[in-house]
C-alpha cells in the first residue's frame, strides 16, 4: 500500500474510534515520525505521545556523575556512544570534562573500547554502556571478548536496560494510552513476541514498526484495526526484519553476561527488574566494583520537566524552558540533549 | 629532497629553496609564479572577486579527493558562484615538522591538477613549517581572484518570488565520505567526496541565458543553510524533498547513522534560484555539462515570513531550520 492510501484508511478507520493516544518508545520512531510530519497526515482525534525511548534520555544523573568520577580519575580512558557526551550532570558534562583534558572518547562500536585497551596497557579503558535490548548484545560480546583473552585493564560501566519493565511499569493501571507502537529495533532481538506482554498484562493492542514511513502507517492502520475491533493483540508490522522469536544466540549471550535487577530510570525512579548488572562470573570487568565511585546526591532541581516529557504526561512544548533556556546548544535535560530525545524532534520539527 | 619535511623546510634558507625548486614550481609552473617575486604581478579586469578560505580537514586524504584538489575548489567555487571568472590562486601552507615529502607532493600534484582543471593559475605562496603535533599534518590556505570579464556581472544574490531552485548534483557526499573516513566504519561502496570545482557548471547556467538571480555552493551546513539564509530576504522557500538529488548510497549512510542530507557539506554542488521562465533552458544546459547532469529542480521561492519549508514523502509539510550546534568532524 502507498502512503496515501494507508493515511486514508486510517482516516475511515479512525472515525469510529473517539480520542485515542497511541505511544512510541522508541527515539527513532520519535524522530522519523517527526521528520515525515506524520502527525499532520492524522485525523485530529489520534494523538501519538513519545515515552521513554532514548537511552541518553532515560540514563539517570547517577549513572552519568559515575561516567564522570571515572573520567576524572588518573590514566583512565572513558569510552560511550557519542550523544552521552553532551549530558550535562551538575555543572560539567562529559564533553566539558574532555576540553578540560580527561581522556573521553566516542565510539561507535562497544568492540572499539577492547582496541582502546589493547593499545593502552597502562590506562584503565571503561566502557560506559547505555541502551536497551539493541545495544546490550554488543556490550555482552565485549565482555566475553576480554574475559576469553584475559584483558585486564578493560571494564564496564553498566546502564543497560530492558524494555518491557519499564513499559510495564509506565502503562500499568491508569495511564490514558490507548494502544502501544513497539520498538522494530528492540523486536528484531526480543523477537515478536517479546511484546505479547503489551495485550496480555497491559490489556492494550500493540504493533511493532518499522522506520520508514509507510511502516509506522501500517502500524498505526493495524492499530486502529486492532481497537476498532477491540482485539487485544501484538501485531508484527514489521516482519522483513522481525521474526516470532527473535535472535536467539544474542538473548542467550546476554544473559550469560548479564542478570536482571532493579534500575533507576531517569523521570521513571526505580523499577523492578529492568536493568541489567553484570553477573558474578564477570564482576571483574564490572567498573562499579573495580573503582570506588563517590555517592550522588542531585543537588537543585532543573527548571524542565524532562519526567513528565518521558512519561507521556507532557508535550516538549508544554515545558518553560523549552526553546528558551532550553536549546540543542544548552541542554538543560536529556531529552533536548541527544537527537534521538522527544524534545530535539520537537524542536526541529514542530516549532 | 629529504624524505620528511623539517623545521629547516621553513626557515627560508637552502632547504626552502630546494622544497620551492623541487616541489611547487614544478607543480604549478606558470610565468606569473616563476618570477619569485615578493608579490604577483598579474593582469585583471576592472572589477574583481577576491576570497580566501582556510583548509584543516581530517584526513588529508580521503574517497573522492584530498586537501590539495579541495583548497583549489573551495575558493574557485567562492569566486565562481559571485558570478566572476576564477583567475589566479595564491596558496599558503603550514605544514608540521615530520610530514612526508612523498605526500606533499602528492597534493601538491591535486593542487596542479585540479587548478588546470578549473582554468585559475596558482601565481604566489608561502610555506612554514611547525614543530610536530602542532597542525595535524598540514593546514592550507588558498587565496583567489576572479575577473568578471565583458559577458559577467556580479550577481545581486537576493532570490525573488517566483523562482525556482535549482540544485546541480546530488548533495551530501562529501560530509558523509569524510564523516565516514573519519569513523574508520566499513561501508561498502566506500562513499566517495564530490569534491569539484564549479567554474564549469556555473559557465554552462550562465551561457544558457537563464536570469539567473543568486548562486551559492552550499558547503558547511549543507542546502539547509544557504535556503535558510536566502529565505531571510523574506521569502518562503518551498523544498520538495522527494526531488532532492541523493546518491542511494549516501542516502542509505544518512539513514543509518541518523543525519540529514540536507544539512550535510557539499563540495561540488551549486545551487541556483532562476527565474522560472527560464527553468527549462537553465536545466537543459546544466544536464548537458558532465559536473551536473542530474541537475533537478527542488524548490520554488514564494512571498512569506522568511521561513523554509520542506514537503515529505507522504505530502505533509515540515519545517526546515539552519543546522546548529551538531558534533561533527571537521570537513573543509
């Protein structure tokens, strides 16, 4: 089907449906759907409301001042994914401390940091490894990489997360989402049904989407199929690269790597059971338990209202400091910082 | 000449004189620059262009081109889009003590090669040597004139309403080919710069007869920010993105990494508003020069607030605003 034609079905399908909010959890969704201004091309009574889906987003200011107290720290080479680096955490940044000759490094590749470490005996190399379900297999090879070559210089600084938890946290009881858009990336390892819990436990109807536009229309047809019919459902919108079960040697790798445990999530405080830490096995490349990291208490309240922005509660525009204060170039919260956050998509696309 | 450049390479005794002898002039040879003169003594019109551009990129080396073919570009294409005749380039290196003699002369040849290319003499220089780790390399200066000869007038650079933008070749190659080198990622084709000059393509619009209102070769910031700039005038500029030349490939990198075509570099990419009578003749004579054959209409100029707007894929509107503040590599 053609872009418009799915918008019009949309539009006849819609007209039965009354005021329905569908989320995304997913940053690229957020910023493709922005990009392609998909919110005009739908009828008025569908509000589509971004959650939490960008690791940058939802890494909390304790994990970051971690990241720092490393990077501070004598002969140490910190290595993370380029838009970690612009999160300011009390009055510096990874960024800032880099200028200021910490040795901070962005890599695209977890697999960059071993090279890192092979070429620097004498430092302490760590990995400050984010994200969900998509990253988390690449931080696993690392690990297994240096414990099967016995690197002893190289470790890792864990804010992974999972991201049922978190969506099951976020939706559970009362929370005016109608209907979930799940993550293609995300679905491509959990496989489909990683989300039969969205139905079954959330009692709302799901589709997992692609990126192009006409994946994230599809999705949205099949949704509003779904609840036109009120059939509780996770549907695969997405099958040219999302199978039933998934990629099963990266689940198995990761948690040979990794266990489950509870996580803080920026907007979202802790939750049971949605963060990964490092099993026993492979404590010695944990850098929580390999350096001594000073406690974190966050000192004066950020004048945004990233919690609500990540909860779905709140539009960026909804926000006193949004566009003012708040700007690409001067962060105030992580949603603005990486390109991937619901606030950096509104400002490009929707002012 | 010995095999790696030296702090003695700069200090203006023999060794200078032997790099002079043995790698520029026999690169750039030309009259004006054999004299060795304090200055170049040349000839030009009644009115001229004159620019300058600073060249740090990394690598120096990169799919498509190098530092040397892109310091002779950069400022022809400045010189070419004001409408003038680029004419005489003077360049100026800072090079770091220990940087191979092999590679200079490597671009100094692009220099040579791309300079007669583009028809512009390179007719005065100046070289120092630092000490190591202090210019990555090698940093280069280009200087350059243009004449506007009897058929050239300076271009008035203000679009008007109802025009057409024209855009000569599919954007964005440079800024992924160089992003790309720099990341050291595996991506097969390799991207390739677009890195030419564009005193031809400016010649085939011009000669065409087109009314031709302004021109611009949209470097840094990309066909987004020279719209941006244009559209200050207040006028809305209306961008079609479906036409948008891309190469798949880069297209393909862009969506990958997360970037916008429109906001990345291009080196060999002229953009054009003309007046829309005109359109077909001025695309006619653009797709039959060999630098612009996939010349393509992309947007239209109307009244309005000074606002860009770019039309998706699937017919809904967005806005387009000047790029900022991105963490990118260095690219020109």
């Amino acid at each position: 089907m053609r872009a418009a034609e799915i918008i019009e079905a949309i539009h006849k399908k819609a007209k039965g449906l009354g005021n329905i909010a569908i989320m995304e959890v997913c940053g690229t969704h957020t910023n493709e759907l922005h990009r392609h201004a998909i919110p005009q091309a739908l009828p008025d009574n569908i509000r589509l409301v971004s959650g939490p889906g960008c690791p940058v987003c939802v890494t909390a200011q304790s994990d970051i001042h971690a990241a720092l107290s490393i990077a501070g720290m004598k002969d140490t080479v910190l290595c993370c994914y380029g838009d970690m680096l612009r999160v300011p955490c009390g009055d510096t940044s990874l960024l800032g401390m880099k200028s200021d000759g910490a040795d901070v490094r962005s890599v695209v590749s977890a697999l960059e940091a071993l090279e890192i470490a092979r070429e620097n005996p004498l430092k302490q190399v760590v990995f400050f490894a984010v994200g969900f379900e998509t990253t988390t297999p690449h931080t696993a090879v690392l690990i297994e990489d240096a414990a099967r070559e016995n690197v002893g210089n190289l470790s890792v600084l864990c804010s992974h997360k999972t991201m049922p938890a978190a969506v099951t946290a976020l939706l559970s009881g009362k929370s005016g989402i109608d209907a979930l858009m799940c993550p293609g990336h995300v679905a491509c390892i959990t496989g489909r049904k990683g989300f039969d819990f969205v139905p079954e436990k959330l009692k709302i109807p799901a589709a997992i989407a692609g990126f192009e536009a006409c994946d994230m229309l599809f999705a949205l047809l099949k949704i509003c199929d779904m609840l036109e019919k009120s059939q509780l459902e996770c549907f695969n919108a997405y099958t040219r690269a999302v199978s039933e079960n998934g990629n099963d040697p990266a689940l198995r790798l990761t948690y040979k790597i990794f266990e489950e445990s509870e996580c803080e999530w920026r907007g979202l405080g802790r939750i049971t059971e949605s963060g990964l830490v490092i099993r026993d096995e492979y404590s010695f490349f944990d850098a929580r338990r390999r350096f001594e990291i000073p406690d974190f208490t966050e000192k004066n309240a950020r004048m945004c209202i990233c919690s609500k922005i990540l909860r779905g509660e709140a539009l960026p525009s909804d926000c006193p400091s949004f566009a003012s204060v708040c700007t690409p170039e001067t962060p105030l919260g992580a949603c603005m910082v990486s390109s991937e956050g619901s606030c950096a998509a509104y400002y490009k696309y929707e002012r | 000449m010995q095999e790696k450049i030296t702090l003695a390479h700069g200090s203006g005794g023999e060794l200078y004189r032997e790099m002079v002898n043995e790698v520029f002039l026999p690169a750039y040879s030309n009259e004006i620059l054999c004299e060795l003169g304090d200055s170049a003594v040349c000839t030009a019109g009644e009115r001229i262009a004159f620019t300058t551009d600073g060249f740090v990129v990394n690598p120096i080396f990169f799919p498509g081109g190098d530092i040397g073919r892109l310091c002779v570009c950069g400022t022809v294409n400045d010189l070419a889009v004001s409408g003038a005749v680029p004419q005489y380039l003077s360049v100026s290196m800072i090079i770091e003590a220990g940087f191979e003699t092999e590679k200079l002369r490597c671009i100094c040849k692009s220099i040579a090669d791309t300079a007669s290319e583009a028809g512009v003499r390179i007719v005065t220089g100046d070289t120092k040597v630092v000490e190591g780790n202090k210019a990555d390399g090698i940093y280069i200066t280009t200087s350059g004139v243009g004449v506007f000869t009897a058929d050239r007038k300076p271009l008035g650079q203000k679009v008007v309403q109802g025009d057409v933008i024209i855009c000569s070749a599919p954007v964005a190659s440079h800024g992924v080919a160089v992003t790309v080198a720099r990341s050291g990622m595996d991506f097969s084709p390799v991207p390739c710069s677009d890195v030419k000059p564009l005193s031809g393509v400016v010649d085939a619009l011009l000669s065409s007869g087109a009314e031709v209102h302004a021109m611009r070769d949209p470097t840094r910031g990309g066909v987004a920010a020279t719209l941006c700039e244009w559209a200050r005038d207040g006028v809305d500029i209306t961008v079609d993105l479906k036409n948008v030349p891309v190469e798949a490939s880069v297209s393909e990198i862009c969506a990958v990494l997360g970037l916008d075509p429109l906001q990345l570099a291009n080196e060999g990419v002229l953009l054009a508003s003309v007046a829309k009578k005109d359109c077909a003749k001025a695309l006619e004579a653009l797709r039959n020069y060999q630098y612009s054959t996939s010349a393509a209409v992309i947007a239209e100029v109307e009244s309005g607030n000074s606002e860009v707007w770019g039309i998706t894929d699937i017919g809904t509107k967005r806005r387009i605003l000047m790029p900022r503040g991105e963490v990118l590599p260095r690219i020109c």
